[in-house]
C-alpha cells in the first residue's frame, strides 16, 4: 500500500513538472526536489519490502526448524515412557 502510495506520488510530479510551462525557476526547483524526495522514498520503501519479504522467509524457516525440533523430542519422550 504504502509503495503504491510513493509510486502514485512521484508519477504525479513528474506529470506536474512535465505540464508547468509557466512556472518561475524557483517553482521549478522545488517541483523537482519534491520530485527526487518521492523518488528516493520510493527507493527506500522497495528496499523495505525486500528486507521485510527477507525477514519472512527466515521467520517461516525457524518456525519450520522449531516444529521439527518439537516433533523430534515428543518422539524421543514417547519411547522414554515406552521403555
């Protein structure tokens, strides 16, 4: 959602600067600061998805490890009472 959201604001700006023909140089300027700021959170927030999609990943692997690792003691404390 929130990359959806960067991306939807740096196409609008550079649609604004494309369409501001009568625009002074300062009103340019800041158009395309604002334009690299969206870019760059942009940037930052794909960055974030692939970290966060990382930390996922690992986290399914543990959970995974863990059940196995549970599983595997209820078996050895099963023959424990078998014995």
């Amino acid at each position: 959602m929130r990359f959806a959201k960067l991306t939807m604001i740096t196409v609008v700006s550079v649609l604004a600067l494309g369409a501001c023909t009568s625009l002074s140089d300062a009103d340019r300027a800041a158009i395309t600061s604002a334009n690299q700021n969206a870019q760059a959170a942009n940037q930052q927030a794909a960055a974030a998805l692939k970290a966060s999609q990382a930390a996922q990943q690992s986290a399914d692997a543990a959970a995974a490890d863990a059940k196995a690792a549970n599983e595997k003691a209820d078996r050895m404390f099963q023959r424990n009472l078998r014995k």
